[in-house]
C-alpha cells in the first residue's frame, strides 16, 4: 500500500485499520487476478507461434535457483541502491503474505 505519510498518519486507528483491510482485500484480489492473466497470456503466446518454449522448473533447478538468489540480489542493490533495497524488501513481504494464504 502506499500512502501520504502525514495523511496516513492523521487518520485514526479506526481509519487506519479500514485502509489496512481495503489494501489487503485488494491484494489478494489483484494477487488472483494476475495469476489468471499470466496463464492466459502464456496460453496466446503458445498458440501464436510453434518457436516458443516454456520450461518449467522441477524442484532441483528451483532450489538452484535459489541458492543463486542472494548473489543477484546483491548486484541488484549495488545497481539501485537504497531504493532498489526497499523495494526488494517489499517485494519479500509480499511474498510471505501470498505463500501464507
């Protein structure tokens, strides 16, 4: 969610607390919907020309993948900097939110 700080920060905890649900309900919703337009997109794109591969990963290549991770987050944070930091962050937690539901 973003938010004008001092706005947000004006607002009561009542106020807070309905934003708060407001942004999670939209997440999830948005989280679902981008899931759906994913596959139909890969679907197109299959049926529009015989040269595309997909390649889905089995665990093994997904845990070398992984184990891979922390180097390109690194060069990542080196490329961006502070920002690219904070988003990457955000990006984890939005994660954890979607793998725990």
């Amino acid at each position: 969610m973003m938010a004008n700080k001092n706005f947000y920060d004006g607002l009561s905890d009542e106020d807070k607390k309905l934003v708060e649900d407001a942004a999670d309900y939209a997440f999830e919703k948005i989280i679902v919907h981008i899931d759906g337009l994913a596959e139909e997109a890969l679907e197109k794109i299959q049926k529009a020309s015989d040269e595309v591969t997909v390649t889905r990963l089995n665990d093994e290549q997904i845990e070398a993948f992984k184990a891979r991770a922390p180097q390109v987050e690194e060069k990542f944070i080196e490329m961006t900097g502070e920002s690219g930091k904070e988003l990457l962050n955000q990006f984890k937690e939005d994660l954890k939110e979607v793998q725990s539901n």
